[in-house]
C-alpha cells in the first residue's frame, strides 16, 4: 500500500530527518505534505529532486493523509493531533504530548510493537534518551529480569532542537574568538560547559526529562513497578546522546553472556573493546541507526547487575527512525488503515 504522508515540523532537526529517511526509501511514498509554523510557510523543502511547499499547520486540512509524522512540540501535537486523527490519519507523534495516555500506544518497535494493535489513531514515540537506553536494556531484561535502572545520560545539543545546535555553535566560535558565549535556549552557556538541567525543574527536584526516563521506560517494558532513577545532563556535543545505565537483575549476569545477548538483539551493535580504545562514543553514533553499547562488566553495587555505556543517533533512533519504523510495523501489520472502534479526535477519547 502506497501512503500519503505528512510532516508536521518539516523545518526542524527531527523534521528534516524524517524526510531525509524518506528520500531514501523508508517507506512506499505516494504524497507527501509539509507543515511547520507561519514562519516558514510559504518556503519549500527539498524532496526527491524536486521541492515540496512547506505549508502553515494552523490551516491543514489532513484528509486524505495517512500517516501523519508530529515534531512540532507537545502543544502543537495537542492542537493538531486529534484533528488529524479524526481525519483518519495515524499520527506519529514525537512530542511528549499523549505519552502517557493509557490509550496511546508509546513503541520501540524492536521491544513492543505487540502495543501498536488496536491504535486509535495516535502513536507516540517515546523520548530520544529513554529509547537510546532501553535498546540495550530491554534484550538484558528479557534475559535476566530488570529489577533497578540507574543511568546518567550525556545528551547532544541537538536534541534541544535546530536552533540549539546553532547557539551551541555560536558559543564556541565566540569564546575561542575571546568574546562572552550568550545563551538563549540553553539555560546557560553550553559551549566547554556541561548542564545538569534539562526541561522544567519538577517539585520534587527531578527535571522533566529524569521524569520521562522514569515513566516512560515503565511503560514500553511492562513494569510499572521497575525502580528508575535518573540524572540528565546537557554535554557540548552536536548530536547523538550517551547514557551510563547501571541495570540490576532478578538473575545473575555475567558480562560475556550480556554482551552475547546485546551482539544478538536487533538494533544494537556492540562495540566493546577497550584494549582496542572501541567503545561507544557520539562519533561512532551519529548517522547510525542501531545504538552502540559497550563497557560491559557485571556490577553488583545493589545485588546481581551489569553497567554498560550506549551511544545512540537521537536524532535518527531517537526521533525520525523509531518514527518510520512505527509506520513500517503498523504497515507490516495491515494496520493501515487504521482498526474500526473509538478515535482520538471523535467520542469518548477526545479533548487531549
Ligand atoms: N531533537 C531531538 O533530538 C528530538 C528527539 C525526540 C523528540 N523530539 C521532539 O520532536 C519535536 C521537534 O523537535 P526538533 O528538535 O525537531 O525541534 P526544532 O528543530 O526546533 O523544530 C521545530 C519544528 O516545529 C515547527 N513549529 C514550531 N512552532 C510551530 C507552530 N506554532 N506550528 C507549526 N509548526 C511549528 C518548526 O517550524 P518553523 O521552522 O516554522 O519554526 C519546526 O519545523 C519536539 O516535540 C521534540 O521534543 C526531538
């Protein structure tokens, strides 16, 4: 089945991923539309050797669309994510907007794309961080059983957006130049710095982000009890996040056997050498699709464990990729189009 498709926020970072994997064949491709803010309405995108009209979200009409790709921002998902499944789109959706909906789906498709059944016409992808981390844990935890997840995440500049790389930038040339580094999107200058602040400071102390690592990886593994505990920091690199986890297992693991189970996991490729210096670093990372893990060594701070360190494109199986490969299962699926019953946008489910 050939699919009419639209991205919302075709200008951004994740945006111009989307299409990039697009152009390349992701997925049968019969239309496509482009939508971003007023701003750049009016402006055309690249695609295919010719251009495609970037169009003004506040008037999209997507009827007749069938998969619908959201990196706008939660708010913008909120606005037009019912609207678009009312249409009879699936929308997939890379905000943090409908996350935590019991209704929606949020799917790693390597680790539960059993969720996507019975959609009611959104999908989220889970955060770029949590998905980076929960390539490598979720085949240890088929394995051995998750019982705790530590991690400290290294995240990229560019997973605060087009503009964020662009400051970060900016700040490097200015204070190599001997001037003052301003920052506007980052709460501080990032450049030769690192910030352990990102998204809204919660009442408890935790930030945003710690809090998705926490809940979301809850609900991709099936283990709403699972004890995570997060720390989210901001590092001077253009793309590609890290994460340390530190994992403690019902079942003892050895490292041989976590890195045997890791080399066999779709998805993920291990480089673990450190005698060789191969370990997982953002350059390796960027423009990858699998997440790379190494570092691996049995852990027993808090009983039987392994800690291993994961690098991963979070712009690709953070954002964009996960997002195509939600379209490809659904496809693969015949979820396409979208299962009769209940809609977002229409009935009961409405007023997200
Ligand atoms: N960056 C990442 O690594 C990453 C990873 C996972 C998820 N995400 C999520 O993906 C979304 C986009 O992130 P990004 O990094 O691509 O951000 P970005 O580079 O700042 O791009 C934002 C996009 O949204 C559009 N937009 C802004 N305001 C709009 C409005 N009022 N109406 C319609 N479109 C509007 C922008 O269009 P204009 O050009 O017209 O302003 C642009 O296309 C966010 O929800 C983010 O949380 C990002």
């Amino acid at each position: 089945m050939d699919l009419n498709v639209a991205v919302l926020g075709a200008t951004g970072a994740v945006g111009m991923e989307l299409l990039s994997l697009l152009e390349g064949g992701a997925l049968p491709v019969a239309g496509l539309r482009c939508f971003a803010s007023e701003r750049s309405a009016g402006t055309s995108v690249p695609f295919r050797g010719g251009t495609v009209p970037v169009e003004n979200a506040e008037r999209a009409d997507f009827a007749g669309i069938d998969v619908a790709f959201f990196s706008a921002g939660a708010e913008r998902s909120r606005r037009y994510g019912p609207r678009a499944a009312a249409a009879g789109a699936v929308v997939i959706d890379n905000s943090s907007a409908f996350r935590m909906d019991p209704d929606v789906p949020l799917v790693v498709p390597e680790i539960n794309a059993e969720a996507l059944a019975g959609h009611r016409g959104i999908v989220a992808n889970p955060n770029c961080t949590t998905i980076v981390a929960l390539m490598a844990v979720a085949p240890l935890h088929r394995e051995a059983g998750a019982r705790s997840l530590r991690v400290a995440s290294y995240q990229a500049a560019s997973g605060a957006g087009a503009r964020a790389m662009a400051e970060l930038k900016e700040q490097t040339s200015a204070i190599l130049a001997g001037r003052p580094a301003k920052a506007a999107v980052f709460p501080s200058p990032l450049a030769f710095n690192v910030i352990p602040h990102i998204g809204h400071f919660l009442p408890d102390g935790s930030t945003e982000e710690e809090r998705k690592l926490r809940d979301e990886s809850r609900k991709i593994l099936s283990l709403p009890g699972l004890s995570v505990s997060a720390i989210c920091v901001r590092v001077p690199v253009l793309r590609s996040h890290c994460v340390a986890c530190w994992l403690g297992t019902e079942r003892p693991l050895s490292a041989a056997r976590a890195r045997e189970v890791l080399a066999a996991a779709e998805g993920v490729k291990v480089v673990d050498d450190p005698g060789a210096l191969a370990y997982p670093m953002p350059v390796l990372a960027t423009g990858e699709g699998p997440v790379i893990v190494g570092r691996i060594r049995v852990d027993e701070a808090d009983g039987a464990g392994v800690s291993f360190f994961v690098a991963g494109d979070q712009l690709l199986k953070g954002a964009a990729l996960n997002a195509v490969q939600i379209a490809e299962a659904l496809l693969a699926r015949g979820l396409f189009p979208r299962p009769a019953g209940p809609e977002h946008g229409r009935g009961s489910s409405g007023g997200h």
